[in-house]
C-alpha cells in the first residue's frame, strides 16, 4: 500500500503553533485511522526542528502504565515523563550543549516518597531553576507528547483511577512545567464532559477528512507518469465520491486500483475501471476494515454499542441505495440503546452525514455499498 501524508499540514503548523509560541497544551482527536499517529510523527519532527523544544514523547499511555503495580497510576506516569524528559536532556547534552548536572529520581525514589506528587513538582521547579542559570538552556520549553490518552477515561470510568487525576493533570498543567500534546479517540468529547474544567486550559481538534482538493491529490499525485496524470473523465470525482476523502480508505482504493491496472494494463483509468474495481475487489474487503467507522473506540459501560451503529448504518445504507438520504424514520432496526443517540453519536464522528432537511446519508460511499452487499 502507498505511504502519503496529504493535507495536515494546517493542523500540524495550529499545534506547534499553541505549544511552542502561545506555551499551550493541545488535543486532537478523530476516528481511528483517520492518520493520528502520522501527525504526531510529524509533528514531533518538527518540533526537534526547534532548538528551544525539549521533546518527551511517551507514546501510547497504556504502555508505560502497569494496573498490576502497587504504584498508583498517576505516579506511574509521573515517572515516564520524568524518565523521557531525562532521555532528552541527555541527548541535547550528546549533541554538545552544556551539561545541566541534574540527578532525576529513580522510579522507587519517587514512590517512596511521602508526597510524590509534590515531588515530582519539586523537582520540576529545580530544573526550570538551574536551567534559567545556563547558557543554552534558558530558552528550552519542554513539550510531553502522549498517545491514546482516552486510556485514561476507560480507568477513571472503571474506577481503576481516581477523579482526582484530572485535577492534579490540571494543576500540573496550570504551573507551566512544561505544555502537552495529547492524542484522543473519537469519543474524547464525552471524555471532556466528564470534567470539562480539567480540559479548558486545552485547545483542541477533530482530526476530520481531507478537503477535497487535497484528497484528489492522494488520489492522483501518485501514480503519476512523467508528472501526467493517469486518470480520465471523472474516475478522480468517483474515488473521492466513494472514500469521502479518508486518507485510509483512499489508499485502500487506490492499493486495488493500481493492482487492477497492472493486471488489465489498464493505461488511463476510467470512472468505468474505477467502478470495477468496487465491484470486484473493494466489496469482498473483510469487515474489520471498516470497524472505525462503526466503533468510536468506547468501551465504558455507557458506550453507544457497535451493534447499535451498525443496525443503523445498515437502514440508512439500504434506503440511500435508491435515494440520495434517508429519514429518520425510514431507520426501522431495533437497537438497545436510544436510537436519537446513536445517530447523533455517528453524526458528530463524521460516519454520517446530516443536512439541513435533517435527512441522513452514509459520509463514506464504499463503506455504503459495502453495507448493502455484505448483509448479515
């Protein structure tokens, strides 16, 4: 499958942006695959672009914590930002900036200590002090970058976590050690509404769909010959029509459309090459393909259930077959949740789209033919 990185360049330049000029946090947060993980990577790049940036990248939150230690969580993760931030300074000390001779506390030191919160704030506060007094390390802002950070709404849900996290994430956040850039599922929001004080010193964005010229750039650039394009008539209009413009899904399409072409030594594609391929390769793609857009990714106990999201998909799929949208009460499946959320949960996702009228259409054209051809 072809690696691009289309269209994020915005959000890219908005987070450094808030984190390193305006000394913010920042979260995104969108379906799976809808190219999170590429944008943290890229962003992180240009970050250590940055000399005034310290870059402490946890990564994936659910990694560094262990439920079956006797350390409680929060002290957990203290200790990996302190572990990353001592990882960076070493290696600004390797690349020959002056040594900052700081001693960082090992992970027993930490939990041992009768307040390892105030700790670990201690000794923030002594390295912001002995790097104020040398030069090279005065300007330095640390920036901590933590993937799946909704991890930490499955804990606080399942009490494995107390409430008091995100307030003590919030003060720590406040005292300006350093600023976060944090990484969320689809269902952040609701993660938000569970202590919107703790998030308001955030900014944050949805990780949506590409625009559509950009798209239609995945979808050409490349493939290209000799800088000429290898599309005709409107086969762009119809990957773009089909994929909604998911950086995912138009690399699926176009993984099978360049094999297509191969086999058929196919030399400019057609909006009538571009429909085979749907038709004899995209609808036989397994199910789990298409689990981000039925799934948000929420398993607390509240959760709008996959079952339900599909149920609807399935309704809305089969009536938009014929008709262009779909209204409410053309949606006759029986769910076991209300089924107003379960279509509001899938509209504010992007899975659907809804206009003005308040009818319904599926946003991703292959994942609707997908629905209608693959029944139960």
């Amino acid at each position: 499958m072809m690696i691009c990185f289309f269209g994020r360049e915005n959000i890219i330049s908005n987070i450094y942006n808030v984190v390193c000029n305006n000394y913010k946090s920042f979260v995104f947060y969108g379906q799976k695959r809808a190219g999170k993980s590429s944008i943290l990577y890229h962003l992180e790049k240009r970050l250590r672009t940055n000399p005034n940036v310290l870059v402490a990248n946890i990564g994936n939150i659910g990694g560094v914590i262990d439920e079956n230690s006797k350390a409680p969580l929060l002290y957990q993760m203290l200790f990996e930002i302190l572990n990353k931030i001592k990882y960076a300074i070493e290696d600004r000390e390797y690349d020959g900036i002056t040594p900052i001779n700081i001693i960082f506390p090992t992970d027993i030191e930490l939990y041992s200590h009768p307040s390892p919160l105030q700790y670990f704030r201690n000794f923030l506060q002594e390295f912001k002090r002995k790097a104020n007094r040398i030069e090279g390390w005065k300007e330095i802002r640390t920036v901590v970058l933590i993937d799946e950070f909704t991890y930490v709404y499955h804990l606080i849900v399942s009490n494995r976590l107390s409430n008091d996290f995100m307030i003590n994430w919030k003060a720590l956040l406040q005292e300006n050690y350093f600023s976060v850039v944090l990484v969320a599922q689809d269902f952040y929001p609701k993660f938000k509404a569970l202590d919107a004080n703790a998030f308001q010193t955030m900014q944050s964005d949805r990780v949506s769909y590409l625009a559509e010229d950009e798209a239609k750039l995945l979808i050409d650039k490349p493939i290209r010959i000799n800088g000429e394009s290898r599309y005709a008539e409107k086969a762009i209009d119809r990957i773009y029509e089909l994929t909604a413009g998911s950086p995912f899904y138009i690399q699926i399409f176009c993984d099978k459309l360049v094999e297509y072409v191969n086999d058929e030594k196919v030399i400019k594609i057609t909006e009538a090459n571009v429909n085979k391929v749907l038709k004899e390769r995209m609808i036989k793609l397994d199910k789990g393909v298409f689990d981000n857009l039925i799934n948000d990714g929420d398993t607390s106990p509240d959760a709008i259930k996959k079952e339900d999201s599909e149920a609807v998909l399935r309704d809305v799929a089969k009536y938009t077959n014929n008709h262009p949208y779909c209204n409410k009460s053309q949606i006759n499946c029986h769910t076991i949740g209300n089924i107003d959320e379960v279509l509001n949960n899938l509209t504010q996702r992007e899975v659907l789209e809804v206009n003005r009228d308040g009818l319904y259409r599926i946003r991703v054209g292959l994942f609707k033919d997908w629905l209608n051809e693959n029944p139960l």
